[in-house]
C-alpha cells in the first residue's frame, strides 16, 4: 500500500455493510414465505426487493468516498458481491430457523397451494405438472430446511453479484479511477 494511502478494506466495509443487508433481505424473505398465510406480506417483501438496488447504489457510494479516490468498477463489484454473501449467511440462517423450527410444515403447504392452483387452472401441461407435484410428495422429494438454506446462500450470492455488477456502473465516480497500487517487493528497485 503507498504512503499515506486510505486503508479501508473492501472485505471489513463488506462485512459491516452484509449485517444490515442481512437483516433486510431477512425481513423481505421472511415476509414473502408468510405471504402464503398473510397475503398483505407479499407487499412488503416486493417493496424491500425494489428498494435494494437503491441502498446497493447508496453503500458503494459511501465506500468511493470513504475511499478518498474514485473507486474503480471492479472494486465496487467486489464490495456487492462480498455484501450479499455475508448477508445471505444471516438470511439462510434465519431461513433454517424458520423452516425447521417456526412452520417445519411450510414446504408442504406450498407444494399443497400449487397442486391446487394447477388443478383449477387447465392447460395442456397441467397432467404432466400434478404427476410431478405428486411425485415430489409422495417420494419424500421435498427439500429439506437445510438444503433450503444452502441454496439460498448461492442464490443471493450469485443475484447480488449480477445486482453489484450492474449498480457498479452508476454508482461509480465519473472522474478517472484508478487501479490501486499492488504491493510486490519482487518489483522494487
């Protein structure tokens, strides 16, 4: 690192950022799994999903200017993708407690509400779509909370890194960046 050089670290701003991130798409998940009992819910949970890009936009923001030189895209990217990692390891946590401990019968619930929903909607899939439903139930095929959970962590990781790929674009300073020194004492003279 130069002399004199900020020393803010993607991984620790990424970590402080992950806990109320977590929290976030805690609540928005939660509220979503509820809305199969308490429709109004699902409100909630889509107004929490629009307004992440927003505090996505407003966190890299924050971390080029504590920076104290335009961040570069690729470093904003990496701090995204960091915040959604640590805040899926909160959400998939609290998505376990939620499936194995709260409603353990929520999967089957769901898997039950679909059933019904292609039962009562005809279409030339609806044969093949019940028999396949059926088959999830009847072989014991339902996912577990843990398998629940870890799928979870991949799918926000993997969504916030697509979501912190394009964020990065506009939350970037416009003046020039540039690539932060590396430090390699191989190419000291």
């Amino acid at each position: 690192m130069a002399e004199g050089e900020n020393s803010i670290g993607i991984g620790k701003v990424a970590a402080r950022e992950g806990v109320g991130y977590g929290v976030i798409i805690t609540v928005m998940t939660l509220a979503a799994m509820l809305s199969i009992d308490i429709a109004a819910m699902s409100m909630l949970s889509m107004a929490i999903f629009f307004a992440v890009p927003f505090l996505l936009y407003a966190s890299m923001r924050r971390f080029g200017q504590q920076l104290g030189r335009p961040a570069v895209h690729s470093e904003l990217w990496m701090l995204g993708i960091a915040i959604f990692f640590f805040a899926s390891l909160i959400c998939a946590l609290a998505t376990f407690v939620f499936l194995r401990y709260v409603q353990p019968d929520y999967l089957y619930r769901l898997l039950s509400q679909l059933i019904t929903a292609v039962e009562q909607s005809p279409s030339p899939q609806q044969e093949a779509t019940l028999k396949a439903l059926h088959g999830i139930i009847d072989n014991g095929l339902i996912p577990t909370p843990i398998d629940v959970a870890i799928q979870m962590i991949w799918s926000s990781t993997f969504g916030g890194s697509i979501l912190s790929l394009i964020v990065a674009i506009f939350a970037r300073d416009k003046r020039k960046a540039t690539t932060p020194p590396i430090d390699n004492p191989t190419n000291q003279q």
